[in-house]
C-alpha cells in the first residue's frame, strides 16, 4: 500500500490541477520543480559554513561544511548531483536535502551544478560530474578535506551521474573513491523494467515524463546503450566502491536500481539496498509532507558517517 502522505500528496496535485513536467517547456518545469520546496520541502537546517566554488568551464559548487567542523578540520568530503531529469534542478533546489546530510553525515558536501539538457546534451552532464570529483580531490588539502574518505552520491538523474563517476574514477586509475550513495537512480535509459510498466501512471514520475527528461538529455538513442548514460550496461561493475542504494516501491525506476544493486554485489561490491516500498519516486526531499523521507534522509546520512569513519 502506497503511504498515505503520499497518496495525500499526489491527490493535491491533481486536485490543484498542477501540470506535469512534460507538458511544460524546460524553463516552466525549472521553475516549478524550484517554487515546490516551499511546499515540501523542510526547513534547511543551519551548518557551520557554506561557500560557493566557480571551477574552469563556469561550473559551480556549493560546499556545505557540517555543523560542528572546525575549520581547518579534515572531513570525509560527499560530491553531490542533484535529481531532475538531467533537465530541471540546481544547487538550491537540493539546498536543504544537502545541509541534512552534511550535518548527519559529518561530511563535507559539494553539491554541483552540472549543465543541463536541452541547452547542453549528453554527456555534457557526465563530463561535469567527473570534472568536480576530480576537482574535489585535487583541492582536498585547501578544503580541508580527506581524499581518502570521498564519496559521490546523487538522487534520480543525479545518482545515475554518480554511478557513471564511480565507474569512470575506476578505469581512470588514479581518483580514488570510498562511497557511492544512489538514491532512486537511473540505470538502464532503455526504460524496460517492468517497474516502468507498473508504476508508469499515476506516481508523479510517469512514463510520459521520463521521455521528456530522456529526450531533453539524449539526442540518439544509439546513445542509450553508452555505460555513460546507462550504468547498467556496463560491461565490468567489479572493483567498485561500497554502496547504498535506496529505491522506492511506487517508481518507475525501483527495478533498474534494484537490477544495479544486484550487479554491483555479483561482481564483489559491499552494497547496501533499501526499499522503500510505501513511497514514490522523489520522496526523500518531501519531508515536510512525508515523514518516511525524513528517515531516508537518517539512513543515508548514517551508512555515510559508517563508510567513511
């Protein structure tokens, strides 16, 4: 049975007449995916600093140091890629879920702000993600963070960016990572578990939708077979770091991540999965609405603080 602060949610929605994503234009859907966290989201929580980073190529990070840190503390380090389809989200949309998980983690997070499709396509998004990471641990020592403890992680679009980091930081040899947090991801941009069938109406996340995330990120469907975009697909998953993935049990994604989940642990991976079987896909930023958010938000933060002590 669906949480009925879900369902309440999802019945607000419609009877609000609020328009799904896919019948917007991208700057509508930006702008209502931002304008909802007054709705949703809770209030975001104090830390003990928070900077803004310009890397070469105009992109920007957001560093969120945990309450508590002195300053020149050396702190396990999380890059954060925020959820939205590889079209909608930014840094302030994951203010709040960041803020969480640095103070419950003590980890300092580095949220990023990679481009976004329609204006910039695959794997222009990749390309960024990689970039931070990279960024991240080559300036560890003058963040005052630990290389050794770095972690990716990322909700929907963003963890699917997270999965790809990991695989990539591996076969590049020399970018260590500790931690792979992937919430609800995108695996298989196919979109042929049968989870896309059964929850594909009627869950906020719907099939109609995500074709117009899809089609706003890949410009060719030659494109959907690249382990860049389809982590899923990669040949080789061993080798890779420990991992928490957390999946919801009314998403169209809850099979492909379980299906990931599955993979990482045959090919030697330690990997954690959670179901959360009563919720829908982006739940873990509605915690103002959804208690059962708030405790995915605990769990995450707490596996983190555990990997990376």
């Amino acid at each position: 049975m669906i949480d009925p602060a879900a369902r309440a949610l999802l019945d607000l929605i419609e009877s609000k007449g609020i328009p799904p994503y896919h019948t917007l234009t991208p700057a509508q859907a930006r702008a209502m995916y931002r304008d909802r966290r007054a709705v949703t989201q809770p209030e975001p929580p104090p830390v003990a600093a928070v900077r803004e980073h310009a890397l070469p190529g105009a992109l920007r990070l957001r560093e969120y140091r945990p309450r508590g840190a002195q300053e020149r503390e050396r702190t396990p380090a999380l890059v954060y890629f925020h959820g939205g389809g590889w079209t909608i989200g930014d840094l302030d949309t994951h203010d709040t879920l960041c803020r969480q998980f640095a103070n419950g983690s003590g980890c300092c997070v580095f949220a990023v702000d990679y481009r976004l499709g329609p204006e910039h396509r695959f794997p222009a998004a990749v390309d960024d993600a990689i970039a931070a990471t990279r960024w991240v641990a080559h300036e560890a020592a003058s963040l005052s963070v630990d290389a050794s403890r770095l972690a990716v992680g990322g909700d929907s679009a963003g963890g699917n960016l997270a999965a790809v980091v990991a695989i990539a930081a591996r076969d590049a040899g020399d970018l260590p990572l500790a931690y792979q947090l992937l919430i609800y991801p995108a695996t298989d941009m196919r979109c042929v578990a049968p989870s896309h069938q059964i929850n594909g109406q009627g869950y906020l996340l719907t099939a109609d939708t995500i074709r117009w995330f899809r089609d706003h990120y890949i410009d060719r469907t030659a494109h959907y077979d690249d382990w860049r975009a389809s982590p899923l697909l990669a040949q080789d998953l061993s080798r890779l770091p420990a991992a928490l993935v957390v999946t919801a049990g009314f998403d169209p994604l809850r099979d492909e991540g379980l299906q990931y989940a599955d993979r990482l642990a045959a090919a030697g991976s330690l990997v954690t999965s959670v179901c959360f079987d009563r919720q829908i896909h982006g739940f873990i930023t509605m915690g103002r609405l959804i208690a059962e958010a708030n405790s995915a938000v605990t769990l995450c933060a707490a596996e983190l603080r555990r990997a990376l002590a």
